[in-house]
C-alpha cells in the first residue's frame, strides 16, 4: 500500500505530529508495562551510579 501526499497541504496522512514536551508527560503518566520497565531500569542504574560517586568519595576522604 502506498501514501498518497495530500494536494492541499503536502503532508503525508498518517501520524498525527507530536510535540516535544510531550514526551516527558507521556513517560510521567504511562501505564505501559514496557516504558514501566525501561524507567525502572534507567532510574535504577542512576542509583548505581550515584551510589559508587559516592562511595568512591568517602574512600577519598578515609
């Protein structure tokens, strides 16, 4: 099947066009157990990290 470009606006129908603050809204408000899932993994490994900052500071200072 092939996209046919509209005469009037020259756009492809299909997707509706998103924003980009909308993005950060959709990941805040999703129910989606996939984007669940990479959230918690993401935020999940920044603990990670922050916990060895600061681990490897206190051996600084001992």
């Amino acid at each position: 099947m092939t996209a046919t470009v509209n005469a009037s606006t020259g756009l492809i129908p299909g997707r509706p066009v998103e924003r980009k603050g909308n993005v950060f809204v959709k990941w805040v408000t999703t129910t989606d157990h996939k984007v669940i899932g990479h959230l918690y993994f993401v935020t999940s490994f920044l603990f990670f990290l922050i916990g060895g900052v600061m681990a490897l500071l206190i051996r600084g200072q001992l």
